[in-house]
C-alpha cells in the first residue's frame, strides 16, 4: 500500500478511521495490477476550503478555463465548516493507471467505490445535487451544520465512537 495515502487516512476522525484504513487495503487488493487508488485527501482546514470554495469563484482554476469559463471549474460548493473534511469524516481519492492520474469513474473507480461502502461511507457520485465523484464522507448522525456548532462551541468530536452512532 502507499504510505502517503496511508497517512493521510491517519489524519480521519478516530470514529471511522480504522474502517478507512481497512477499505483502502480491500481496494489495493481488489485492483488489478498496475490500478492504484490513491488519497488525495482527507481532513482539511476551514482556510483550505475557503480557497477551494473560490476556485472557479473569485480565484480562477486553470481547470476548466476557456473564454467561455474564464474563472475555470468550480471546485465545491462547501465553504469552510460546511465540508465534511473539515471535521476529518471525509476523504477524496483518484486512481493511478499506470502511474497516470484517471478521474474516469469506470469498473476500476467502483471497485474502490464499493470497498468503501461496505464500511458504511458515502459515495459523492451518488449525491442527488453537485455530484462529486472522488468524494466518500462517513458522517454519522450529525449534519454539517450540527458539526459546526460544536466546532465552535469547542464541543467537537470527541473519540468515543458513540458520539458519532456508528458501529464499528
């Protein structure tokens, strides 16, 4: 397994870190040579998805800039504590195919898809709005908006597994 998405799925709340952990490793296996899933990310700062909110906003993303998108692709509609990563119950991958980056959601991508959720995360290319295929989040039974509250109440995440109601 590569260690750079290994630690980074060390940095996933303690509530659904092991199940991460445990996905990632079916899905190394369940590839098949020369496919790799690959970590992209997973907790983030209020401050990085500040930034990744204005890409294609008030930021131009030179993804997807043309004369008729000169601001590029909009990255997320999540601005800091709306985001799932934020409170470190979410990750993002991409799979590597022959050391090349593929965003192509095919056989391979679904493989990592469904090791995932049969540990009980949610797809982002099954969100009815804004599809968002790299993106799976295990949240538990709070929204972001409850999250935020605690954030800033100071009352955020503590590691009891209860907290969350997910059964490990």
């Amino acid at each position: 397994m590569e260690q750079q998405s290994i630690e980074r799925l060390k940095l996933l709340h303690p509530a659904i870190r092991n199940d991460a952990l445990d996905a990632y490793s079916d899905a190394v296996q369940k590839t098949p040579k020369g496919i790799h899933p690959f970590i992209t990310q997973t907790l983030r700062t209020f401050e990085e998805s500040d930034f990744l909110y204005s890409l294609g906003r008030t930021r131009v993303n030179p993804d997807g800039k043309s004369s008729i998108k000169p601001m590029g692709n909009i990255v997320t509609n999540a601005k800091a504590g709306q985001s799932y990563h934020n409170f470190g119950l979410a990750l993002d991958f991409v799979i590597f195919d022959d050391c090349k980056q593929s965003w192509i959601v095919d056989n391979n991508w679904m493989i990592v898809v469904e090791c995932f959720k049969r540990k009980g995360f949610s797809w982002g290319g099954d969100f009815s709005g804004f599809k968002d295929n790299p993106h799976l989040e295990k949240k538990g039974k709070y929204n972001w908006r409850d999250l935020l509250v605690k954030y800033d109440n100071k009352d955020f995440i503590p590691p009891e597994i209860k907290y969350l109601n997910i059964t490990i």
